[in-house]
C-alpha cells in the first residue's frame, strides 16, 4: 500500500488493514533459511499526522507468527504485539555530516521521497524488528545434542556416557600414533 503526502489531510489519516502470509512473503527471501509464517492475519492499526518537516505513524501492529527455536530448532507462535512510533523526514532535511553518533530519539526517524509512503515497507521493518536476534521457544530451552541430535527437551540424549562431544573428536581416528610409522 501507498499513501500520496498530498491525501492526508491536516487532521490525519487513519488505515486499518489485515496482513496475510501471501503479504509477508512478498518481504522474505524465498532462499532465507528462517522460516516466519503467520498464524493468523496480522492487525495493523496507523496514524498518519501530517507536519511541515515530517510525517508521524503511530499505531499498532498485532498477530501471532510462527517461527523456529534456534537451539531445537522446533517451531512455536511467537506473539507478535508491537507499537508504532515512526518520524519520516525527507534526506534534504538532514545533515549531511559524514559520521554522527546518533541519539535514541534520532532512532525512531526513518527517510522517504517527501511525497509517497511505503506503509507495507514500514510494517514489514516492524515485525521483523520485533523479532528477538535469539529467538527461543523458552528460556530454559536445552536445544539439540551435538552427538546424537536429538531435541534435548523431549527425550534423553543416546550417547554413549563419556564419549567426546568435541566436533573434533573423529580426527582421532585418522591420525596414527608414531611408532605405527
């Protein structure tokens, strides 16, 4: 979805719309080796304030999405309730300074062409923000056992007690003591 500058009046333009997996597709690489996919649709609620020097969004972005536990790899719904607080500045407004150190509230600015809004963009920055960099389906999450690989929150790991866990523990095998030479 697109939304002209010039359509939002002074009062401030209010959307409401669903978000499918076919939507979310559109923003994951078909190659990507972290699978999102939605449970259900995903609610988007947005403000849109028109000012002289920027463009405000706020709102809400609410679904559930189903993800993959990167220590066992098992896939559970992550709930997904993020809100929205965005400043769209045009780049001529900025500094053109070569490197600044930026304040948190500098953080919630982003740059657009001064006349459309991508507000799919926007959404699709927000959910995958949402995300943790560690997503984990618990806390206490044991993950895969390195030897036997198994998922170590539903069954007993079958390795032999005492044996080396060690990735390196098969080059053993390959080297030959020096009096064998």
């Amino acid at each position: 979805m697109r939304v002209r500058i010039d359509e939002i009046p002074d009062s401030g333009r209010s959307l409401g719309f669903h978000w499918d997996q076919q939507m979310l597709g559109r923003f994951v690489p078909p190659e990507d080796p972290f699978k999102v996919e939605l449970l259900r649709p995903v609610n988007v609620l947005l403000q849109l304030d028109k000012h002289p020097d920027h463009v405000r969004i706020t709102g809400s972005i609410k679904g559930v999405l189903q993800v993959s536990c990167h220590r066992c790899l098992k896939p559970f719904a992550f709930p997904l309730d993020e809100q929205v607080d965005i400043y769209l500045v045009t780049e001529a407004q900025t500094d053109r300074d070569d490197e600044k150190e930026l304040d948190p509230d500098e953080l919630l600015y982003e740059f657009f062409d001064g006349e459309v809004i991508e507000v799919d963009r926007l959404v699709a920055e927000q959910i995958f923000l949402a995300l943790p960099v560690k997503v984990l389906c618990s806390e206490d999450c044991r993950g895969i056992c390195p030897g036997c690989g198994v998922n170590l929150n539903e069954e007993q790991c079958r390795c032999e007690p005492g044996s080396s866990r060690s990735p390196f523990a098969g080059l053993r095998l390959v080297k030959k003591p020096q009096s064998e030479q």
